[in-house]
C-alpha cells in the first residue's frame, strides 16, 4: 500500500501492471489460440465464434471490468483510509454481486442462445456452432465471475502478481486443453466447436478454486469471510459497477451491433470482420492489465486524499496504453496478413478482415487511452461521464450501421463508422477528465 501512495508514479506503475500485462497477454493469446484452433475446422466455425465472441467479452468485461473493477476501487479506497474491515466486507459482498451477475448469462444464452444469435444473422452450421459453444461456456459463467472478482480483490490490496501467477498458469492449461479437445490430440475426442468453451469452464474453475482458497486462508492483508448482507459495501460497489455495467453493455452491444450488420453481408463477411474485430477485443484486456493498476493505484489515493498525484497516475498510465495499442494498430493496418494470415486461407474472408484492420486499426491507439482513462475513473467512484462518452460510442456506430443497411451503403462505410466511435471514446474520457 505504501507503494500506491509514496512510490515513484513510473516505478509504481511498472510493478503493478507488468505481472498484469503478462497475465493477460496470455489470456489473449487463449483466445488467439481458439481461433486458430477452430479455423482448422472452417469458415463456417470461424463465423461462429464470430457471434458468440461479443458476447463472451462482454460477460469478462461485466466480471473484470464493471464489478471487478468497482471491487478493486472500493477494496483499494478502504485500505486507503487505513480499514481493513471495509476492505474484508467489500470483497464478500463483491463476491456475492458476481454470483448473481453469473445468472443473467447462464439464463439468457442458456435459454434463448439460437434466437439471439439468428437475430444476428447466424443461419446453418454457424448458427448450431454457435449455440452449442454458447450452452457450454455461459452455462459455467459462475466459475469464471468468481474467478475474475477474486482476481480484482486481490489487485485492491496492491497484489498484482498472485492473480497474475495463477491466471498464466491456468491460460497455458487452457490452451493446451482447447487444441487437444478441438482437433483430437493423442487420447482426447476431437469435439470441434466445444473444445474451446469446455476448456475455458474447466481451466477458469480450476483458477476460481485457487484463488479462493488463497483469500480464505488470508494469505494476504485481508481475508475473504461470509458476513450478513450489509447495505454500505453494497452500494459502495454498485455505485461505480453498476454504472459500470451500462460500460460493459455499450462496448460489446457496439460489436453485436456491427455483428448484426455484417451478418447482412454473408457468411464470409462476418467471418472476416469477427477476426478483425477478435483484434480489437483481444486489445481490451491487455489495456485492462494496465487499466486495473490505475484503478487501484488511483482508487487508494483517492482514499488517502491525494487528488493531483491520483491524476498524475491517470495521465500517464494512459500515455503508455496510446503507445502500446496504438503500435499494435498501426502495423495490422499495414500488414493485416499478420494476423489474418494465421486463421483463414478463404480469399473473401481475408478480404473483408483486411478492409476493417485499414479502416479501424489505426485509431486503436485513441481507444486505447479512452479505455485507460475509464479505468481510472473507477477509482474515483465517480463514472457517470465516462459511462456517457461509452453511450455516445454505441449510439454514434449504431446509427451509422442501420443507415448503411437502410441505404445499402458498403460495408466501407460501416467500418468509418467503427473507426468514428473509437476517436468518441479516446476524445471523449480525455475530456472528463480534464473537466
């Protein structure tokens, strides 16, 4: 803790976000991996991991990003102000909130998955694909919930490297277990599609259990105990996850949107676009293992009263998420083949995946210091604004999207209209907080 309120704001930085960083750069290379898996078995498989994948990012978005992050801010707050018994009632009670949360996904993908996703222009094998991926994955979202609440408890006490140890551990598992399962390695049944979801609820369960474990037994400066149902802990995470949620929903509602459009398009269209937009997605986390040091380093500060140095913190670590993403976007502009190139040889595909990285990568940079910057708000507690910048992103690319099929534009168009809401979201949270 002496180090979120004294230490070198670079130095700071660095041991907070690197163990995070490389933690979830492994994850992104799981979902690399699934795709490159599943490409093996076609266009058609491809195309549903294309619908499904919003859906999955905004279920780990709601758990890591939206409660996961409140939890870290309302455990580093109270261990800011020097309570470690409002430390311990936040971490149950954020438990408590992501076993609920849990239940929307396993209900609404569990019941009305084939709807949803013919609603998104899913038809034939892509729509089956996608159903029975979604039946599996969403029916164990408990585990995974859990998993990522417990991980940003851990990130509130300024114990950045323990979840990052395990989830590197457990994502190298996963990996191994989703090829096996997919294609058929030595003993294991080739069950297609499956084999990614199965491995991601076996491997994240695994993690979920450690962790727990590891909280209960008080390895760390507090200890996870059930407690009565307390009103203040409560609302203190609600106050910034709730809002928090409305985040969540806007991002991947954005990317279920231009999903529904591109479904318009054809089975190949939406197989390209889902793996350009899989980059995009796959970016998110790796801001968010610089995004939850902000929110923890800036959310005990804030506790601690110390305002200018907490935005300091905010400024810089969205300087280096500019950098990063924005290098990331830059060279897949130029060289898609870089990444397309590892999952598809279908020339209409590539096509359509190489015209939205030229059109959309080169401003990933700005949606990568948006981001940055909204997981420093939640350290504030204060999210309304940057929840705003989010709302106006979705509604900016929506109505591009439903004009374009209005007006049978192309699906250039489409892609500016992407490109546009992510100049929204790094313009807009660069003037909240300036305001």
């Amino acid at each position: 803790m002496q180090l979120l309120l004294h230490g070198r704001i670079s130095l700071m930085l660095w041991r907070l976000a690197a163990p995070n960083v490389i933690a979830v750069v492994i994850m992104s290379v799981v979902t690399f991996a699934d795709a490159f898996f599943v490409g093996k078995l076609g266009t058609a498989p491809l195309a549903s991991l294309a619908l499904v994948y919003p859906f999955q990012t905004l279920m780990i978005m709601m758990a890591g990003g939206a409660i996961g992050g409140a939890a870290t801010s309302s455990v580093a707050r109270a261990l800011g102000s020097g309570s470690i018994e409002k430390a311990e009632a936040a971490a149950w009670h954020a438990v408590i909130i992501a076993g609920l949360m849990s239940l929307i996904f396993v209900l609404a993908l569990g019941m009305f998955a084939r709807h949803i996703f013919s609603l998104l222009g899913g038809t034939g094998e892509a729509l089956d694909g996608a159903v029975l991926y979604s039946g599996i994955a969403f029916g164990g979202s408990v585990s995974i919930f859990v998993l990522w609440i417990l991980a940003a408890i851990l990130r509130g006490t300024g114990d950045t490297a323990t979840p990052a140890r395990v989830i590197i551990i457990g994502s190298a598992a996963q990996i191994a277990l989703s090829g096996a399962l997919t294609l058929g390695w030595g003993v294991f049944p080739s069950i297609g599609i499956a084999g990614p979801a199965t491995s991601m609820v076996v491997c994240q369960s695994c993690m979920a259990i450690y962790l727990a474990m590891y909280l209960i037994n008080g390895k760390t400066i507090i200890r996870l105990r059930a407690q009565s149902i307390q009103r203040a802990p409560l609302a203190d995470i609600m106050k910034v996850g709730g809002v928090g949620l409305i985040n969540s929903v806007t991002v991947a509602a954005t990317v279920i949107v231009v999903t529904g459009v591109v479904g318009h398009f054809g089975t190949e269209a939406l197989a390209g676009y889902g793996l350009g937009s899989r980059l995009e997605l796959m970016l998110i986390p790796i801001i968010f293992g610089i995004g939850a040091a902000l929110t923890a380093a800036v959310g005990a500060n804030i506790g601690a009263g110390q305002h200018a140095r907490a935005r300091r913190i905010a400024w810089t670590g969205a300087g280096v998420s500019f950098f990063v993403i924005g290098v990331v976007g830059i060279v897949v502009a130029i060289f898609p083949n870089l990444w397309l190139g590892w999952f598809t040889t279908d020339p209409a595909a590539y096509s359509y995946g190489s015209l939205y990285l030229g059109i959309v990568a080169p401003f990933y940079g700005l949606f990568g210091a948006g981001q940055a910057l909204y997981f420093a708000s939640q350290g504030t507690g204060r999210m309304v604004l940057p929840v705003s910048v989010g709302v106006a992103r979705f509604l900016v690319v929506s109505i591009i999207g439903f004009v374009a099929i209005s007006f049978t534009w192309s699906l250039t168009i489409v892609f500016a209209g992407v490109s546009v809401g992510l100049i929204t979201i790094g313009l807009g949270l660069s003037l909240c907080l300036l305001g």
